[in-house]
C-alpha cells in the first residue's frame, strides 16, 4: 500500500517534472488522459506561481518582455517549488537564479535590479519599531560611546551593485516621464531601502555610510565600524551620520 506521505511527494515531483514518460500512473484515467489530468494541475499551481513572481518582480518583467519573462518564471519554478505555505514569500531565489540563467546573460544587470525588487518585498512585510528612545541614549556614560552598538529598523534593507540599479527602477516605473536613457558605466551604487508608513523608500548612501551601517547591522560597535568606514571614505562625519540615521529611523534602539 502506497503511504499518503509517497504519494503526496510523487505528485509534487510529477507536477515539476517535463519528462512525458513521467506522468503518474497513480491517477484514474476517465474521461481524459492521466497526462492531460496532470496539466490542468499544473497549469494552475504555475499560474499561481507566475502571477507572484510578476507581483514581486515587475521591473525584471518589463525589461525583458511579458514572453521572455514567463519562460524565465517557468524555468525557475521547475528549479524552486515553494517551501512554504505562504506565497509572498515565494521568489526569494529569483536573483541568484537570474545569475545563472544563460538565456539572461547579457543582461549583466539583471539579477542586482531583481534583488533590488525582492529587498523591497522584505521591506514591505518587515515588522515595525517604535522610534529611537533619546533617554535611553542620553544615559549612557560619554567614555562608553565607542562601545555602542544599534538596531536598524526591521525593515531595513542594504544593496551594494556594480550598475545603477535604482535608476533603473526609477525609470520603468509605469509614471516616469523623464529621460529614460541609462549609462550603466556610471558605476557602483549603496543602497538602502526601507519602508515608510505605507511605502517604500530607496535612499542612496556613500561608501562609508554604507559601510556604517552594514556593519552596525552585524551587531559591530561603533569605535570598529567607524574605523571599517574611514577606510573607505575618509571625511565621513560620525555625529551627523548618526544623528541622521536616528532622525530617519533608521537606527530604532541600542543593543545591550
């Protein structure tokens, strides 16, 4: 007797499977084939699929086309069946697929704009914080500063690429009505995004800022982070960076 559990993992296999000799000898021909019984499943669980890859990924869709986006969206889910329950979580892969899909290659860019896209889908669903308890930062003893360590906001999200990614978000945008010429020698990009009330914010950051709070988000001490910093951008200014960072919230509270 086949277990529930077998038959269960075998469907799922056969769904993702384009073998033809494949097809479940499980399922009760009748009026239609056991292929043609198989299809409408998977048709509807790709569907599915598909339809959250576009929610997430829009900018990826329309620079590649609705057609070459869907072949890549098939591909990928053949290669990523959901581990999860819950389908916004589903595409957190897409990137380092893009990075390896041969059909994309040329388009160097792509996987840093769908990562782009994903860190903004986190952002979205990410937990809120109260903002910065300045008592509690008032408190700590002037000789400990250098010892201090911080939480970003749960939101926050932190991107550094070779291209200008943001630009190219900003311009295939459904609204842009500005130039739309992109010069992707114009070099790297820091970025960090973060959601607003309802919306998302993407907030370009110099080397050093960007350094900052990469490595306050690993939980580093100020005196190392800023010395990490200064080694990239040498004028960075450690008071007014993290009296803006708090002023923005993006710094919510100290680590103990």
């Amino acid at each position: 007797m086949t277990l529930l559990r077998d038959l269960q993992t075998r469907f799922v296999f056969d769904l993702f499977d384009n073998n033809d000799s494949l097809y479940a000898t499980y399922i009760k021909e009748d009026a239609i084939s056991t292929k043609e019984c198989l299809a409408i499943y998977q048709n509807n669980v790709f569907s599915n699929y598909r339809t959250a890859l576009k929610a997430v990924y829009p900018v990826v869709e329309r620079l590649v086309g609705e057609q070459f986006f869907r072949h890549t969206a098939d591909c990928y889910i053949h290669n990523y069946p959901s581990r999860s329950g819950d389908l916004n979580s589903y595409g957190a892969d897409f990137s380092e697929f893009l990075d390896t899909f041969e059909p994309a290659k040329q388009l160097s860019y792509l996987p840093d704009v769908a990562h782009l896209e994903w860190m903004m889908e986190l952002a979205f669903h990410s937990a809120d914080h109260d903002p910065f308890d300045l008592i509690k930062l008032s408190m700590v003893p002037a000789d400990q500063y250098g010892e201090l360590r911080f939480t970003l906001h749960p939101s926050i999200q932190l991107l550094q690429s070779n291209y200008p990614v943001a630009q190219i978000w900003q311009v295939n945008q459904p609204d842009w009505q500005g130039d739309i010429s992109i010069n992707l020698q114009e070099g790297a990009c820091q970025l960090l995004v973060k959601r607003q009330n309802f919306d998302i914010a993407i907030k370009p950051l110099t080397t050093g800022e960007y350094v900052m709070l990469r490595e306050l988000a690993a939980g580093n001490d100020i005196n190392s982070t800023f010395c990490k910093a200064l080694e990239t951008q040498n004028d960075l200014d450690l008071g007014s960076f993290l009296q803006q960072m708090i002023q923005e919230g993006v710094l919510v509270d100290l680590l103990d």
